[in-house]
C-alpha cells in the first residue's frame, strides 16, 4: 500500500488490489452489457457515498461494452450508532427523476447483512423500475443468507471491516486505491 502517504501506517493487510478491482470491474461491465444487449438504455442508481469510485469506474467500463448509460445517485442511512446495519433505512438523497420503465442497474460497494439493498430493492421496485439488477464489488459471507437476488458480484470477502475505494471508517479511507483492513490500533484512537 503507497508507501509515503499519510495513511501506509495504518493498513493491516490489502484485500483486493487496485489491479484486481480494475480487471473484475471491466469483467462485471463486460456481463452486464451482454446481458442488457436489448436495452435502450441502462439506468445506474449508485448509492452513496461508498459506491461513489465503484460507480464511476464501473460507468466507464460499460462505455466500452454497453447500451449508453444514464447515472442517478441515492444516499440512505442504514447504521445506527456502530457498525452493523439497524435494518431502519433513512433517505438522505432521493432519486432526481422518474425511473417507472427503466432499465436499473443499483451499484453497491458491499453488501453485509444485505438489509439496506433489500430496502432499496422495495424501494426501487414500487417507484415502477422495468428491472432492476445489482452490481456489487464486495460482498461478506453474512450477505449469503439473505434471500436477495445480487445477480453480479466482484469479490467475496471474509467477515471484517474494509476501507478503501470509496468505503470508510469515520469518513476516512476512502481515496485509498486498494480494498483493505485496518491495524486494531486505529480504532483505539
Ligand atoms: P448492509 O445493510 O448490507 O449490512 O450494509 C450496508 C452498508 O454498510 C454498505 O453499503 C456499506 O456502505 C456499509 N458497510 C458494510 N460493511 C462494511 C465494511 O466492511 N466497511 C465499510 N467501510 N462499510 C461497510
Ligand atoms: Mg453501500
Ligand atoms: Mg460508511
């Protein structure tokens, strides 16, 4: 991890590197866009802020695969106090525009206990979406038994907290280039 920067001393150990998330970034592109070939259009609802470089990259690769893209962005808050999901999703930032007969494509950072993208999925759906798939880069083991359909998926992680590529602790981390685990000492600060 960039040897020289503020933050070097503070990483445990990388997940997934910045090479890997760019291969499997335009290999998810790649399936999405055979998978869409009949679509008009592909409606991408990025959630913030976590998914903010996952959306944009993941944009760029489907501009070199798919139907043309269109990028709206929502911002819920799913965590209470802590870090684990309270399964209560607040609405920060809404959609700005109609998606009733559009192609959705939600763009997730992670999915943990899956409790806000089931919400969101309701969500999307009753706003009268055409269909909606998932694309998310990470994913823990936690994800595995709720019974949601997350049809493209990057990488399964083990069950700890990451930072790293848009994902934070305390608002921090996320312009690392890597996926990555914190040193204990951090959160004892
Ligand atoms: P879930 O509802 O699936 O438990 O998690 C919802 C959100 O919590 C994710 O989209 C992500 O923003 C955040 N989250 C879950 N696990 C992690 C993690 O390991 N690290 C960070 N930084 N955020 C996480
Ligand atoms: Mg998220
Ligand atoms: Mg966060």
């Amino acid at each position: 991890m960039a040897e020289g920067t503020w933050y070097a001393g503070d990483i445990d150990r990388v997940i997934v590197t910045e090479e890997q998330i760019r291969a499997k970034t335009d290999e998810l592109a790649k399936q999405v866009a055979a998978d869409h070939a009949d679509a008009d259009s592909l409606l991408l609802v990025g959630v913030l802020k976590g998914a903010l470089m996952f959306m944009a990259d993941f944009a760029r690769a489907l501009g070199r695969y798919g139907p043309p893209v269109e990028l709206e962005f929502m911002a819920v808050s799913s965590y209470g106090q802590g870090t684990s999901s309270s399964g209560v999703v607040r609405i920060l930032k809404d959609l700005d525009r109609d998606i009733a007969g559009r192609n959705v494509i939600v763009v997730e950072d992670i999915v943990d206990s899956g409790l806000t993208l089931s919400w969101l999925l309701k969500y999307l759906a009753s706003r009268g979406a055409r269909s909606i798939d998932v694309v998310t880069l990470l994913r823990k083991p936690e994800a595995v038994r709720v019974p949601l359909d997350v049809r493209y998926v990057g990488f399964d992680i083990p069950t700890e907290f990451v930072v790293g590529y848009g994902l934070d602790y305390a608002e921090r981390y996320r312009e690392l280039a890597d996926v990555a685990v914190l040193k204990p000492s951090v959160y004892q600060r």
